[in-house]
C-alpha cells in the first residue's frame, strides 16, 4: 500500500516516511445508482490524494460480522521512552480509490458484491517515530491489516449494464509527534480499515 501526504485545515501538509507501493491510481468510478437509500457517513472535509469522500449516493458499510479490533484512539506512554504520539484525535472516514472487489453485468439482473478482505493500515509521520509509538497512541497495531467485510446488492434494469466497485473504508486518526524535553515536532496520521465503500451505476 501506498506512501501518502495527508492535509487537514488544522495540521497543514503531511509527508509519509514509510516506504510504500503506490496506493492505486484515479478517483472513484461514476456515481452509482440514486435507489439506494443508505447514507453517506460524515467524512473529513479534507481528502487527500489516494483517497475519495463519497457522494450521498455512494453506499457506505462498516464492517458486517467482524469483531472491531483494537481500541479507540487515547494518549498513552511512549513505549520507547523518547518519541511520543500524543492528543490522538479522530478525523472522520474515507474511502481508498484503489478497487478491492467489482462485478458487473448486463440487465435485468440483481449485482451481488460480497467483500472480506484484508487491507493493511496506511499511516505516515512529518517526523521519525516508531511504529510501536503510533500503536501505541491510537490503541491498536498500525503494521498490521485487518478484515473489511459487507455486501451491497444492485438492480440492473433490462437493456442497461451495471457495475459494482468496492473500495476500502477507513477511520482517519491524527496525533501530534513528540520529542525529548516534551519539544513539538510534527504530526503523525493513520487510517484504520475499518468497512467498505461501494459505488455501483448503468
């Protein structure tokens, strides 16, 4: 998964440190079909390249039947004694642009797209920091990946052909890096899979 730069109004331009593949290129696919009547979750007013805030037509699901790992952000104890990720705040969801899962199909048919997949979380730092202190400030692992599962359904109307993308869905966390004598050095941000973003069209 990707290196990436995060920027929110309040943390200005993040840049990732971790050496990583390139995320996925391009944004979401066309908007899907307006008969869904899920709702779009809240989402940061930011987005940041590699990622896309839904439409209100954009089916978002959190996990289905999948334990939630870890535990929600907080401000512990440097494991390591020097480096610190502190002031862990949440900063709403996204989804990633690269595709996971898709189908389509010529109508008239119902599209059935079921997910379970393991994505990686992505996080970056503007100052070097371990990847057990990040762990430790949002309260769960950041090298490993976790489950996304859910299922949408689409109708597809005769002489029309449908498509199905999914995409993961991600809680968005940022906390501020700290140094010996408790001295301000950057920002770390990571993103949590934690679910599943679906856009469907004819």
């Amino acid at each position: 998964m990707g290196g990436f730069v995060i920027r929110t109004a309040s943390i200005g331009v993040l840049t990732g440190i971790l050496a990583m593949g390139a995320m996925g290129a391009g944004t979401a696919a066309a908007a899907p079909s307006s008969s869904t009547t899920e709702k779009a979750s809240a989402f940061s007013a930011d987005v940041p390249k590699g990622f896309f805030k839904p439409t209100s037509r954009t089916i978002v699901k959190r996990n289905a039947g999948v334990p939630e790992a870890g535990k929600t952000a907080g401000s512990p104890q440097s494991p390591d004694g020097f480096k610190d990720l502190r002031n862990v705040r949440e900063n709403g969801e996204l989804c990633g642009t690269s595709v996971i899962q898709k189908t389509s199909g010529a109508g008239k048919t119902t599209l059935v797209l079921s997910v379970d997949k393991s994505v990686a979380v992505q996080w970056s730092a503007t100052a070097s920091i371990t990847a057990s202190a990040v762990s430790a400030g949002v309260g769960f692992n950041v090298t490993k990946t976790y489950a996304v599962k859910n299922e949408t359904r689409f109708e597809v109307p005769s002489g029309k052909h449908g498509t199905i993308e999914a995409y993961p869905l991600y809680d968005s966390y940022v906390g501020d890096v700290y140094e010996g004598g408790w001295l301000k050095t950057g920002t770390a941000t990571v993103l949590k899979p934690i679910g599943v973003c679906f856009n469907q069209w004819t």
